[in-house]
C-alpha cells in the first residue's frame, strides 16, 4: 500500500488533520461557491461590462483565502 493510502496513524511522510473540520470547511466552501454561482448567473453581462468589479469576484477572491488560511489553520491545530 502507497503512503497516505491507510487511515490511521499519520507517517511523517504526509500531512494529517482533523477530518471532521477539514470536511466542514469543505462543505462551506461548497456552499459559498454556490452562492458566487448564483451572483455569475444572476446577472451573467455583468460579468464583462464590469470586470473585476462584479461582486462575485470580491467573494471569489475571499473564499480562496478562507480556504487557504483555513486549512492552514486546521493542520496547525491538529
């Protein structure tokens, strides 16, 4: 078996960390990258007229943040 193919005890090969929590802030970001969706596809011509001022960008570039910083987080804690 390939290391980081078990569950169980971490090996100092490969990162571990809280399943439950890794899983809820996936779960968050899932729901949040629904609602960019829903910005984009609420009004779609925006997206050009705009550009980088359309607001689901501001909610793009901050959900990418709280999924780095909060994994960073989560491993930390572990």
């Amino acid at each position: 078996m390939a290391n980081g193919d078990a569950i169980g005890e971490p090996s100092p090969q490969r990162l571990s960390a809280n399943p439950v929590l890794v899983s809820a802030l996936g779960l968050t970001l899932v729901f949040w990258g629904a609602y960019v969706a829903y910005l984009i596809d609420r009004n779609p011509t925006a997206m050009v007229s705009q550009g980088e001022n359309h607001p689901s960008w501001r909610q793009m570039y901050w959900m990418m943040m709280t999924g780095h910083i909060g994994l960073g987080l989560i491993y930390l804690v572990h």
